[in-house]
C-alpha cells in the first residue's frame, strides 16, 4: 500500500513538473547552454594555463583538449547537479504556495511517504537533465580527444548520481523554508550564483586564499567536485607521462587542477571523498525528513 502510493506520488510530481514547459525547457536546455558558455568563454583560458604549466616540453593539442574538456566538463555536472535540484524542488514550493500541500498532507499519506516522494522526483528530474548534459559532455570529449577507460566512465557517472542525491537533499532542505514562487526563483538564482565557486567548478581551490580554501575543505560538494574532476581528466593527465614529459610535471597539472584535495595539510584519498559528499547527503535527508514530519504533524493538529 505504501510503495503504491509512494509511486503515485512520484509519478504526480515529475508529470507536474514536466508539463509545466516553462520550468522544464528551460532546466534542460540550461546546461547545454552553460556547456557552450564554458568552452567559449573558459575554454581557451585553462588550454593556455596547461600549455604554461609545460612550457618547455613537448604535449600534442589533442591532449591538451583533453585535459581542459575534462576540466569544464566536470565543473559543468558539478554545478549542474545542485541547481537544477533547485529549480527541480519548485513542485515542492508550487504545492506549498498553491495549498495542494496541505491537501495532501490531510490525505490518508504517512508523511513520511510524501516526504519522500518530492524528494525521489527532484532526484529523478534532477538525474535526468544531469544525464543529458553529462551526454554531451561525453560527445564533446570524444571529438576533442578521448583518453578515458571504462572505470573512468563508469566513476563519473557514479559521481554525477552521488552528486545529484546531494544536490537534492540540499536543496531540500532549503526549500522547505520557501513558500512561495518568487522565493524559490531568487533562491535559485543566488545558488546558481554563488555555488560554482564555492565547489570549485569555475576557479581551481589552489587560487583562493588560504582561509577560503579551508572552508571549502568542509563543503561536502567541494570532494564531489574533485572526483569529478579525478575521473574526467586522470587518463588523460596520466598519458602526459607517455608522451615524454616528467611525472611530477604531471602530478603538478593534477594537484593545480583540483584532481586532489588535502584537509589541513593531509591529502584526502578517493573513498574519503566519497565518504565526505555521503556524510552530506545522509545529513540532510535527515534534517529534511524531519523537518517535513514536524510540518505534516502541525497541519494534522
């Protein structure tokens, strides 16, 4: 019974969220939009910055696109997987604003399912636009110059998921202090403002300062980002060494582009990266469950 209306809800709130054209158009065409912005715009500024860094040496175009496609497409899903979640969670704010919250709050529907049923459509709309970016994302790699393995494929878009869970229990748990339309759309547009660079998508960590780079070494999105950018450049960094150049050189390219992350001093390996952006997922879907049955049980009251 629980799992039926869990779907239904589910199935509701995506048909809620896809019919309104004006939301979903928009998410969709977004980050292919972003994409071209970042290779128009960043493209050559990170290809001159890996070209200065191997001055000197001898490093073929091919890889050198490889490297910065990695780069951007990386920032592009890391960004990505936390806006859209925003705009994603307006079937939340539209129901709240709307009062069809409160009328499904007095339904025969644990709060608990309902709760969870936003949550699982944000993720769903959330994954799917991610997905369609990561797409051409993955086309754009190919053209320019393909070094990734199939674990490297298959990392990313483990990554891309753990990622978009994040981005959605974060941006639950924001949203359920919205209530209203406009509310939601100036959150959105703050986060889309703000959160690129408090990841590390646009800027490399290494070129903040000191104080703002230990900060962001709490940020669970941050180690998200890192991964991404692990996976998505780490061949094509390694093939730097096969074609000549020395290790450390490219271990330098790795530690300047954010493949690696250290908290105080200490570099974090891959599974405490995963272990960080975990530990921020579980921590805000719990705070977003509760917070969700507090709300329920003083509507029921």
């Amino acid at each position: 019974m629980k799992f039926t209306q869990l779907r239904a809800l589910v199935s509701r709130n995506c048909k809620v969220f896809f019919r309104d054209k004006g939301v979903f158009l928009p998410s969709l065409i977004a980050p292919l939009i972003l994409l071209f912005l970042f290779l128009a715009f960043l493209g050559n500024v990170y290809r001159d910055s890996i070209r200065s860094a191997v001055e000197g040496f001898p490093i073929s175009d091919g890889l050198v696109e490889s490297i910065a496609g990695g780069w951007l497409i990386s920032c592009l899903i890391a960004v990505c997987a936390v806006t859209i979640a925003f705009t994603a969670n307006t079937i939340m704010v539209q129901d709240k604003a709307r009062g069809r919250y409160d009328d499904l709050s007095v339904a025969p529907v644990p709060g608990g399912i309902l709760a969870l049923a936003y949550f699982l459509a944000t993720f769903l709309v959330t994954a799917l636009i991610c997905f369609v970016a990561l797409g051409a994302g993955f086309i754009y790699i190919g053209i320019v110059g393909w070094h990734l393995t199939a674990a490297d494929v298959f990392l990313t878009v483990l990554d891309t998921l753990l990622l978009v869970l994040f981005g959605t229990s974060f941006s639950s748990v924001v949203c359920f202090f919205v209530s209203s339309e406009g509310g939601v759309a100036a959150v959105e547009a703050t986060v889309s403002a703000a959160y690129g660079f408090l990841c590390g998508a646009y800027m490399p960590i290494g070129s903040f300062a000191d104080g703002l780079q230990t900060l962001l070494s709490f940020l669970p999105g941050t180690y998200g980002t890192v991964l991404l950018h692990s996976h998505l450049m780490g061949s094509a960094i390694d093939a730097v060494t096969a074609e000549g150049l020395p290790v450390q050189l490219a271990e330098g390219i790795r530690s300047g582009f954010d493949c690696t992350i250290s908290f105080f001093g200490s570099e974090v390996q891959a599974w405490g990266c995963y272990l960080a952006v975990c530990a921020g997922v579980l921590f805000f879907l719990a705070l977003y469950l509760v917070l969700m049955g507090t709300r329920v049980s003083k509507i029921l009251k």
